[in-house]
C-alpha cells in the first residue's frame, strides 16, 4: 500500500521579514493539496527586541548564545507573535493550521547542549527520536497543518532554542516511517550555488561528495551549512525526497517542475 504524501516545509528569516513575500508564500503553502507542515525560523525581530530592551546578544560561528534572558525573548517573538501571526494568515487562506512549540503536547522533546569549547546556553539538540509521532499523526488525520517554531523542551520544564534546520529534518526522519514525506528547505536563492555570486549557478542534483568538494574549495555561503548538513541527515535516514529551493517558487517545487538542488546520497 502506498504511503500518504506528506510536506515538510521550513522557511528562513529573509522571508518572515519581509510580509509581501511571506503572504505570497503563505498563499502558495495553503493551496498545496496534501498534508503538510510548516517550521519557521525567526527572522529579526528578536534580534530588534533584544535592542530595545538592552539584552547584549552574543554570537559564535552565525549562531547565538542563549542565555535565561535571550530564552525569553525567542520565545516570546518565535512561538508567539511569529507563529501565530503565521497561523492567522494560513487561515485567511483557508488552510486549517495549529501553532506549536515543541513543549506543545510533548511534540519535541530535546537535550540541552553540552558544554564543549562554547557555552551556548539554552539551547536543544534533537534526533529523530525527539518527535512524537504518534500525536503529531492524530493531528494530521484532522486535516490540520501543524506550524512549528523552533522552541523546544527538556520534558524537565526547561524550553530550549533550536536550530530550526534540524527541527525541520528530524520531523522529516521521524514522519518517514508512516508517509512518503518531501523536505523542502525554502530560501532566497534558487538552489545551492557553485558560485555564490552567480544566481544562476545552482547545481541540479547534490551528492556528499559534490559537496564536501564544494566545501573545500569555500564556494558555499556559510549560510547554507546547518541546512545541508540536516538536508543530507534526513536523505540517510529514509525521506524520500530532500530538495533545497526558492522560497517564491513554492507551487513550482509541488508541480514537479524541480527548480531546486535535490539532495541525493
């Protein structure tokens, strides 16, 4: 019997900040025909409260520290205002969406980071073995869109900040084993690029070692790093289809016209 189709979709920053796009992608995720979720990241805005409140915001390699007080500022702007200002506009497009943290329902549960060379805080790692399939399954039997922030939990009453990348993939890993799920990373670029300042360079198809080649010879865009890296996690551990691609292009992507950088192993 054939697996049920079923749409994992993360969205970046660049397009959260900016609304005209975001109601155009919005518009497109609704009129998708299948089950489908949705994960955010965050965009500025936490960054721009954390200004006006005067919390110093510490950075290592792209990624920040979150200490108790940097905590309370993600949550409040990614599982508040973000999601549900996410959730209302789906509505408004007819799509029946639910706003989730990882908190929510035990939905995702992670480990606090260890402390190696940099403390980063409160910050959760996850795994495949993070998701709780079984209620997230109910969920999607109702015919509702779950839309996942990147907040988690430590079932020890601790929320966690979690790269959205890997929230996205482990949710993919997780939902395999029941339905035939597509990974879409959506961002402002039309794929990954072998030249970062040529748009039109995005190579088709994408293998480890195409990749690690593109990785030595420094022609990928920091960036674009956590997202491979959890693209090519999820491709080894049975999702079906990995593809990275522009985040106006969603309707393309779900017509099969395949703009994008497949992952493949």
């Amino acid at each position: 019997m054939d697996k049920q189709k079923l749409y994992v979709i993360k969205i970046g920053g660049s397009l959260i900040d900016n609304q005209e796009t975001l109601m155009n992608f919005l518009e497109q995720f609704a009129s998708i025909n299948a089950l489908k979720i949705l994960v955010h990241g965050g965009g500025k805005l936490a960054s721009d409260l954390a200004v006006e409140l005067n919390v110093p915001q510490q950075m290592t390699d792209g990624r920040r520290i979150t200490n108790e007080e940097t905590l309370d500022i993600v949550t409040m702007v990614y599982a508040g205002k973000i999601n549900k200002k996410i959730v209302a506009k789906l509505q408004n497009f007819n799509c029946n969406a639910i706003g989730f943290s990882g908190a929510d329902g035990n939905l995702i549960k992670s480990e606090k980071r260890s402390v190696s060379n940099v403390d980063y805080g409160f910050v959760g790692d996850v795994d495949s073995k993070s998701v709780n399939v079984d209620l997230l399954q109910k969920f999607l039997e109702l015919q509702l869109s779950p839309v996942f922030s990147a907040i988690t939990h430590d079932q020890k009453g601790d929320l966690l900040n979690t790269n959205a990348d890997s929230v996205a993939s482990v949710l993919a890993q997780a939902l395999s084993q029941n339905y035939d799920v597509e990974l879409l990373y959506c961002f402002d670029k039309d794929g990954v690029l072998e030249d970062v300042v040529n748009p039109d360079s995005a190579v088709k198809m994408l293998n480890f070692a195409k990749y690690e080649q593109l990785r030595s010879e420094n022609k990928l865009h920091q960036g674009i790093l956590p997202k491979l890296t959890n693209a090519f996690q999820a491709k080894e551990n049975n999702v079906n289809k990995v593809v990275l691609h522009n985040e106006t292009k969603l309707q393309n992507q779900i017509n099969h016209q395949n703009e994008g950088t497949e992952i493949i192993l």
